[in-house]
C-alpha cells in the first residue's frame, strides 16, 4: 500500500452522515434535558454542523458515484508500516456506536485516543514535532 485512503459509494457515505447526525442529535437533546455533561460534549454541536456542511456539499453529486477520502501528503508524515493500522473513520464509528450505547465512558476514551494520534500527525505536519524532542 504506497497510502491512505478511505472509498465509498455517496449514497452508503449519505446515509451514514444521517445516522451519526442522529446519534450525535439525539445525544444533544440528552444533554440539554438531564443537564448533563460529558467530557466531549462541548464538541458535538462542531461535529454536526461540519458533517452537515459535507452532506450539503456532497448531495449534489450522483448518489453512485464513489466519494474518497485521500491523506495524500499526509503519508508523508505517517510511517509506511503504520499504513495498515491507520483506521479513523472505523474508530470514529466506534465512537458514535458507544455513544448511541449510552457508554459514555468508553466514548470518551475511544475518541481521545484519535485526537492524541491526529495531535500527533498534526504536530509532524507542522513542524512542531521536531521543536519539542529534547537536543
């Protein structure tokens, strides 16, 4: 595998955005009515309106088309070997599953493991990795 990419058809990558719209929505409505709050709560409302900014960009497009999502030069930055075990969008996935489970704890974990490894690879894409190793 000389990359990283993600493939779907548009009309599977639609209905998922709905699903995780819902998921995230329904959790929201949780929050607001039990007063409740949860570690990641504060990024929810973020997290539907950038899925729903992409279901309206993507909607146009023919629903069997194939939607992909290339890291391009962002492999750069990635360990060839590390290719394989590179899996976001499942991790995300699990995220929104625990969620929808009401195990909140778990979610909170599952999605501070992915903004730890993408705080990493945003570091190496920026310089700042190689600023904070001691000299």
């Amino acid at each position: 595998m000389d990359g990283i990419y993600y493939k779907t058809i548009l009309s599977l990558g639609l209905e998922r955005m709905r699903k995780a719209q819902k998921i995230i929505g329904n959790l929201e409505e949780r929050i607001r009515s039990s007063s409740t709050s949860l570690p990641f709560s504060q990024h929810l409302s973020q997290i539907q309106r950038e899925i729903r900014d992409l279901e309206v960009w993507l909607s146009p497009f023919d629903k069997d088309s194939f939607v992909i999502l290339n890291y391009g030069e962002i492999c750069s930055h990635i360990h060839p070997q590390t290719y394989k075990n590179e899996n976001t969008a499942m991790e995300i996935w699990e995220f929104l599953s625990l969620i929808d489970r009401d195990k909140f704890e778990e979610a909170d974990l599952k999605i501070r493991l992915v903004q730890q490894k993408w705080k990493e690879i945003r570091n190496k894409t920026s310089g700042e990795f190689d600023k904070s190793r001691l000299q």
